[in-house]
C-alpha cells in the first residue's frame, strides 16, 4: 500500500486526536474517582466516630447494669 504525504499526516492528526481523547478520558474517571475516594474517606470516619460512640454507650450501659442491685 502506497500513501501520500497528505495522508500520512491525516493519519498522524488523527492518531493524536484519538490519544487527546485517551487522556481528557482518563483526567475525567481520575477526577471521578478520586471524588469518588473522598466521599468514601469521608464516610469511613465517621463511621469509625459513630463506633467509638456507641462502645462508649455499650459500656456506659454495662457499668450501670453491674452497679444496679
């Protein structure tokens, strides 16, 4: 297969569109997941506070139930 000098260079603008496009496609599910990751975070503390919480109140209960004749 014999190819100009014109399409060469059309294939080569076409070959970087395709890679520009690779990489806004990759920026965008980065930005997304590192949302993502955040809101996640996020949720892990508090879910860990709600815990120390709710130990705190477990033993409370205990302690109150041990002191009651």
């Amino acid at each position: 297969m014999v190819t100009t000098r014109k399409e060469s260079k059309d294939f080569w603008k076409m070959v970087e569109k395709l890679e520009e496009a690779n990489i806004e496609t990759w920026k965008f599910r980065n930005e997304k997941l590192h949302t993502q990751n955040e809101k996640q975070a996020e949720e892990i503390k508090e879910l860990r506070a709600d815990n120390k919480r709710l130990a705190r109140q477990v033993e409370d209960l205990l302690l109150e139930k041990e002191m009651s004749p």
